[in-house]
C-alpha cells in the first residue's frame, strides 16, 4: 500500500495536470479550475478514510472536513449572518470528521468498501449533485466537479494496487486485488447498499448534457496532442511576461 505522502504528492500532481490540460483546451473555465484541482487532490485522500489511526490520515481528515465545512459556509453567506454561519460552519465540521468520517472508520474496515470503484462513484456523484445543489454551478462544471474528485480516487486506489506489485521480486503481494474492487466480497449486504446509494445519487443528479459526447470526442483529443509542445519555439514571449510582471510589482 502506498503511503500518505506518496498519495498526497501524486494525487496532487495529476489534478494539478488534469486541470491544467482541461483548461488549456477549454473545456475547464479558469474560474472552475482551482476548485476543481482542489477537489482531485481531496478525492485522492478519500480511500484512507476508513484508516484513522495514522496521525497524517487523522490531520488530513480534519482538514478535509474543515474545507466542507467552509463550502458550506460559502453556500450560505448570502442568506444568514456572520454568528448563523459561524455555528453551521462548526456544525458541518463536526458532523462530517467526527460523524461521517468516524461513522465510516467504525463500521468498515481498511481495504474494505470504500476501496472499491463504487466507492468512488457515490462520492463523485455526491460531488456533482452538491455542486450543482448548492452552489448553483452549471451542469457540465458540476459533472466536471464530480469527476475529478472520482478521478482523484481511482488515482489513490491505482497507487494502492501498484504498490501490492513486487517487481523486484517477480510476485504479487497477498493485497493485490483489495483496492481497485467493484466491492468486498466480505460484507455483500454492505456492498449491495453501496450500490444503491450510487445510483440513487445517479438518479438525482442532473443530466451531463453534452459532456459526454465532447469527452469522446477525437477532436478533443486531437486538440489536446496539439498542446502537449510548443508550436513558435518554448517560452515565446517570456522577457516581456518577465518585464511586464516587474512593472506591475514596482
């Protein structure tokens, strides 16, 4: 199994060039990209949810459920007072780190449900119903939304699965195959209400629109592969971005 920094760093590092490729080609807007990259990296994490006894895990959930808490914050300062948000605010954080968090540190176990693709899928799913819900976002940043944090996770349980491969020592090690699961064959009920919940979250969600077909589109990619180097010569126009940013600075 990987280890927290080794997901923090990767995870990071791919939300950060999923974001950047999307917003290169247009189809992320540069207002949606910081929430967007934030909300990969935060997906990466997830897995470890059900792993609460590592200090770095119990510090990155806390944060995690702190940036919830002021997402909610943010949903609902156009309506209530500084005191009303202050106390949802400290609400939201407790219910989510100590509440959901230890709800689902309690009632499952490591490498166990929430280390499967319909894991990912529910919180990705809960992601894209919250943003378009709560905040109003249009349908394709919402689903957009959704998928990187649901991208971020599949990332954490790749690493997980890369890391149950001894290369060295040309075998598998006894957790292949626990992180990168459709469920857990231990617990079945738990597995089938897993199920559940994603396509009752799936039902409430918005349609995608035309998201979809512009993702499986070859244009897209064609544009993408135009992007990936320089077309006039690497940093065109960087002494005057140098001199224009020192003009603004002085």
């Amino acid at each position: 199994m990987a280890d927290f920094r080794t997901h923090l760093i990767v995870g990071t590092a791919a939300s950060g060039i999923g974001a950047g490729a999307l917003l290169s080609i247009g189809l992320l807007s540069a207002a949606h990209a910081p929430a967007c990259f934030a909300l990969g990296a935060i997906g990466a994490l997830l897995p470890d949810v059900d792993l609460d006894h590592s200090i770095p895990a119990r510090v990155a959930f806390s944060l995690v459920a702190l940036a919830g808490a002021f997402a909610l914050v943010l949903a609902l300062a156009p309506r209530w007072s500084l005191a009303e948000l202050a106390l949802a605010g400290a609400a939201a954080w407790l219910v989510l780190r100590h509440g959901v968090f230890g709800a689902i540190n309690r009632w499952t176990v490591h490498r166990g449900l929430v280390h499967s693709l319909p894991a990912a899928a529910a919180f990705a799913l809960a992601t894209v119903l919250a943003a378009q819900r709560l905040y109003g976002l249009p349908v394709e940043a919402a689903w957009l939304a959704g998928g990187f944090l649901g991208a971020g996770f599949v990332v954490h349980l790749l690493l997980d699965e890369i890391y149950s491969v001894d290369l060295l020592g040309r075998r598998l090690k006894r957790s292949f195959g626990t992180a990168l699961s459709f469920g857990d064959p231990r617990n079945l009920p738990g597995t089938l209400a897993l199920y559940a919940l994603a396509g009752g979250l799936y039902w409430l969600c918005p349609p995608a629109g035309g998201l979809g077909q512009r993702l499986l589109d070859a244009g897209l990619y064609r544009q993408l592969g135009a992007r990936l180097l320089p077309a006039h010569g690497w940093f065109e126009g960087l002494p005057g971005l140098a001199l224009e940013g020192l003009r603004r600075l002085l």
